[in-house]
C-alpha cells in the first residue's frame, strides 16, 4: 500500500511540473508587457521548480544530488508567494483598482531575505534522507517563520483574487476568477512540504 501511495504520488507531482512548464510556456508566448502574464509566468516557473525538483529527488539515490534538489525546490517555495501576490494583485488591478508596487516589492524582499537564510544554512535544518517517508529537512524557527509568512500571503493573494471576482463584470469573467480561486488555494497547500 504505501508503495502505490508513493507511485502515485510521483506521477501526480511529475504531471504537475510537465504541466505548469507547459503552460509557462504558453504564457511566455504572449504578450509579456501584460503584468497578468508575467506574473503568472513567475508562478508558473516556481512550480516547475518546485514539482521538478521533488520528482527528480524521490526517485534520486545520490544523497547530494537529494540535498541539491531539496535546496532547489525550497528556493522555488521561497518566491512561490511572492509570485503570487504579484500575481493577484495584477490581476486585481485589471478590474480598476490602482496597482501599488509597493505592495508586492514588500514581498520580495521578504523573499530575497529568506534566500538569503537558505544559502547560509539558517533557513533549513540539518537534512534527514534515510528515514521515512521521504527525504526533508527538519524544522528550525527560521522555518516556523516563514511558514507564517507563506500563509499570510497566500491569505492576502486569497483575499485579491475574491475581490477581482467580485468587481468581475461578466459572468465568464466571474467563472474563470473562481477557478483561479480553487487554484490558489490548492497551490498554497499543495505546494508547502509539510515533512
């Protein structure tokens, strides 16, 4: 049972990353002086490092090759919400309401910070690759923090696109925005390693 769990598992996390590479590139065929599409490329390259990443390190033996993946995949959870507040808020801001780079900058440099953290070892613990049921790093406070951090901007980026959904003009508009909704919900959940 746990190795069909495990199976699935990576074929569900390998599919993500085919796709969000797909449509990242769908997205960079496009008009890229559009701030939607380029925010969305931004989220979209941040799940590919992300999904890309796991995959390759579950099935990985080479425990440096393990540690480099998990570092890669952290670095992409890093500038996953970031991405998205810049992502709603442009969104936002094409229903009629001023876009403030200030906001979104704010992000950023909380991100680069916690990069920072990440390539000074700070950020992470020491990385546990033999015991079950995957390979991951153990928890620090630095790690708490961010947690807090990634779930208030997922929460805000939340709360942007419900409110893009209610200034939304047209019922198709309305449908698609409500997607979006169920996406960024599933997307701040999905993509956190709770290990």
């Amino acid at each position: 049972m746990k190795e069909l769990v495990i199976t699935v598992n990576e074929i569900i996390t390998s599919g993500i990353a085919i796709t969000a590479f797909a449509l990242l590139l769908y997205s960079l065929a496009f008009n890229l002086r559009n701030r939607v599409a380029v925010s969305f490329s931004l989220v979209m390259a941040c799940v590919v490092i992300i999904n890309s990443a796991d995959a390759i390190a579950s099935n990985s033996a080479n425990e440096m090759m393990i540690e480099l993946l998990l570092w890669a995949q952290w670095l992409g959870i890093i500038w996953l919400p970031a991405a998205m507040a810049r992502f709603s808020k442009a969104l936002l801001s094409t229903t009629g309401i001023p876009y403030r780079q200030r906001y979104y900058l704010s992000t950023f440099f909380i991100s680069a910070f916690f990069t920072v953290l990440l390539f000074t070892n700070l950020l992470l613990g020491k990385i546990t690759i033999a015991e079950a049921p995957a390979p991951h790093f153990t928890r620090n406070i630095w790690n708490i923090l961010f947690l807090f951090y990634y779930s208030f901007v997922v929460v805000i980026s939340l709360n942007n696109v419900y409110r893009a959904r209610q200034r939304a003009r047209t019922i198709t508009t309305r449908r698609r925005t409500s997607y979006l909704l169920f996406s960024i919900v599933a997307l701040g959940i999905g993509s956190f390693p709770y290990l």
